[in-house]
C-alpha cells in the first residue's frame, strides 16, 4: 500500500545578513550665549532596513538627510540613542566596544575622501598593512606580500606599495582605499559618497572595479550616495531618505521609474537626461518652501512645507513606511493620487 506523500514545505528564504529597526540618533543643538539648554537635532529618527548577503542597498537623499551618520551608527563610529543592529544573527549593540573591535572585520567603511583617510606621512604598502598587523598579527613579509596582491586586485602595481598619498591620483587613492577596506576579508562594505569626489570618467572605473569585487568576493554593500544614477547602477534596492527617516524604499528599477513619494520624483526630475530635445521637453518638479529644522520638524509629515500635493491629513498626521507585501514600502499619505498623476 503506497505511503503517502509527506507535505514538502515550501524553501524559506535566508536571514538578511543586516538588520535594522528603528534606528535613532540626535545631536545636541548649543544653548548660546546665556548657557540655556539647546535643542536636539534628530539626525537619524526612526530608520528600519534590511539587506540580504550578496545585495547592494542603496541610500540617497539630499545634504543633512542622514546618511552619512547611518552608514556611521552600523559601523559604531557613532552610537545610537537606540534602536537594534543585528549582524549575522548577532545584536551589535549588545557587544562591548572591545568586543566588538574584532567584529569589525566584517563590517568595513569606504569613505568620501581618500585623501583624508589615509595617513599622508605612511606609505601605501603601511596603510594597506595595517589592519592585517591588528587583526591578523602577520609578520613583515607576509604583510608585505598579501599587500602587493591586495593592490593587483584593486588594479594597481607592486611599485604603488613605496609610494605616499601625495604621489598617487584621486582615483588611485580611492583604490588604496578599497584595498585596505578589503584586507581583513569583510563581509558588508559601507560606500559613504565613495566616488562623489572623483571625475566622471574615474567614477565609473571605480564604480566597475566595486561591481567586480562584489562578484568575485561575495560582498555586501550599503552604498551612500546623493547621486541617483550612480545608485541605480549599483544597486539592487534603493532607500530614500529625507530628514532622517527612509520616506521610500524599494527595487532600484522601480523606484527610478515608477517612484511614489513625491520628494523622490523631485530627485529624478534633476537628473539630466543626454537626449538635448528630451531634456529640453521633461518636465521638471522644483521644489518649493523652506526645508524644515531638524530640531523642530512640522507636525503630520516632515516634507509637509514643500510638497506640492500636500493635504490637510498631510499636516495632521506622521505617515508610517507602509510595506505592499511586495518588496516595496512608502510613507506618504497621497502616494496613491502621485502614482495616477504619473500615469
């Protein structure tokens, strides 16, 4: 008699290497000349995201959207007010900062100014060495030696280990900087402005090499930019952010072509186009009003002061990032009424 069929359950899907909830930072405002108490400036105020091993996100918005200082918080080179960072099923936040000193290896940072974050009186062969002489105790030689392959991998020559910052280009700088990120074998990099002080013909040399890393090492990336091209290009999802808070976040081809927060079609709308006629033809959102003091955002929703589709539940009510069960999530209470417009 034949055995029924044991139900097959359906493959669950893997854990997000990166988790973050509600994710809060402020920043004490001065009290001026009479020593009264400042206010604070909510520089991060409430940010939730995920990102799966292997995937890029993307994080855009304009100068003082909060970023910058996310990218930080996950790194723990600010620390949070509150909120919860888990890292490969570890609460990052629960560790002690010896702790987590040697989980550092798995998260690295790429920052905006190669030039700035590398020593000027060290040689590049040091720079890149030294994170493998505190992680990994390597004698000289063998220090030496990984160096010279970690600068192969990044495109440049043996000869580059003697030479210093002031001897090298923009982007061979960048590179240096993305060798010694990669020395310690991280598994998530987070790309704050990585390319934005680069020429355009250096960015996409960088951004090509990022891509192929990525590839050939299984990384992770959080990629910080004010660029949304440049963060289509790497991205598999995008966030935009505005005022400390994500207000849109999604699959990087839908949120670039179908956005449904009217801050995030304002940011399209300045990307140029290279068709002269079509530039000329698009229509162009400018935005209006004041951008509000983070120290005192506006009642309801924080783009309230300059969204031209603003309603009265618009200045009454803070709209929540309402997830559609598929993969996408926005906080707009008029999403609906900018998406019909846009059709």
């Amino acid at each position: 008699m034949r055995q029924p069929a044991e139900a097959v359950s359906a493959p669950t899907e893997p854990a997000p290497l990166l988790e973050v909830e509600d994710l809060r930072k402020s920043f004490p405002r001065g009290g001026g000349l009479l020593g009264r108490r400042g206010t604070a400036v909510r520089a991060v105020d409430g940010v939730s995201f995920t990102i799966r091993a292997g995937e890029t996100l993307g994080i855009v918005g304009e100068s003082g959207s909060g970023k910058s200082t996310t990218g930080r918080l996950l790194l723990r080179l600010l620390e949070p007010d509150s909120g919860r960072l888990h890292f490969d099923g570890r609460d990052l936040l629960a560790e002690s900062r010896s702790a987590f000193r040697h989980r550092r290896r798995d998260l690295q940072m790429i920052f905006q100014d190669p030039y700035a974050s590398l020593d000027p009186t060290k040689t590049i062969g040091t720079s890149v060495g030294e994170p493998l002489r505190i992680f990994d105790k390597l004698a000289r030689r063998e220090r030496d030696n990984r160096v010279r392959e970690l600068l192969g991998l990044v495109g440049l020559r043996p000869d580059h280990l003697s030479r210093y910052p002031s001897e090298m280009s923009g982007g061979q700088r960048q590179r240096v900087a993305i060798a010694r990120a990669l020395s310690v074998a991280p598994r998530l990099l987070v790309a704050d402005e990585a390319v934005s002080a680069l020429d355009v013909s250096t960015q996409s040399d960088v951004l090509n090499l990022m891509r192929r890393l990525q590839r050939e090492l299984d990384l992770t990336y959080l990629f910080i930019s004010h660029n949304l091209s440049v963060v289509r290009h790497m991205s598999d999802r995008i966030a935009v952010m505005y005022l400390g808070r994500i207000v849109e976040i999604g699959p990087a081809d839908q949120v670039h072509l179908e956005p449904r927060h009217p801050y995030t079609r304002a940011l399209l709308s300045a990307i140029p186009v290279p068709d002269p006629l079509v530039q000329r033809t698009r229509p162009r959102i400018v935005l209006t009003g004041d951008v509000p003091d983070p120290a005192h955002p506006p009642q309801g929703c924080n783009f309230v002061t300059r969204c031209p589709h603003a309603a009265p539940v618009c200045h009454e009510v803070d709209p929540v990032l309402e997830p559609d069960g598929g993969g996408y999530a926005v906080a707009c209470h008029m999403s609906g009424v900018t998406r019909e417009r846009q059709r």
